[in-house]
C-alpha cells in the first residue's frame, strides 16, 4: 500500500536539515533539501489534525509543533534526544498569530 502523505508544515534547523509534519500518518518526516525524498520517518505519539503548524526554536534547538486535536496544544520536539513533550495547552479560544500562522485558539496567558 503506498503511503499516504499530508505534509501541514515545513522548516529548516540551524544546521540546514529540512523537517516537515506529516498529519495523515502522524509523523515528522526528515527530508534530503536537494531533492525532498524522504530520509528518515519519525513516528509522533499524537494526532494531530490537518490545522497544525511547526517552526524551529533556534535557541534550543528544538522543533515546536503546534495542532488543535484534541485541544490546541503546543510540543516541542527535541532533536538530539528525539523526545516529543507538550510545551502548552491552550485552554480556551481567542485570535492570535504565533510563528506566522493565525490560529483561532490561542490563550497567551497561560
């Protein structure tokens, strides 16, 4: 069976490795930035929906990752230890932008 991809975000690390999040099979896809065939497949332990988001943390070298399912929640991933953890859970729904993406359900005061 071929695999389904659903690829919602894409960056770049420091070091010029190109990630991107792949919401259909839950996954963070690890991609050659020459050709874009796919490297490495890093199976997440969350499902996130197609309304997620991922930008790079140049301070700690870590990937965060942003999804709305089940309640918008944002994770870090850490690169060197290959470790996914929460980060927040938004609690309740209000308008703001975080790394460039509009989100509708953003609570910055938590």
């Amino acid at each position: 069976m071929p695999r389904s991809e659903d690829f919602s975000a894409l960056t770049f690390t420091a070091s010029g490795e190109l990630f991107a999040l792949d919401t259909e099979s839950s996954s963070l896809v690890e991609l050659d930035p020459t050709d874009a065939v796919i490297t490495d497949t890093i199976e997440l332990e969350v499902d996130f929906d197609s309304a997620a988001g991922m930008a790079f943390d140049f301070k700690t070298n870590e990937l965060v990752i942003i999804g709305s399912t089940p309640n918008p929640t944002m994770y870090r991933y850490d690169l060197s230890t290959r470790t996914l953890s929460m980060f927040v859970e938004f609690l309740r729904r209000v308008k703001c932008s975080l790394f460039g993406f509009g989100f509708e359900f953003c609570d910055l005061s938590i």
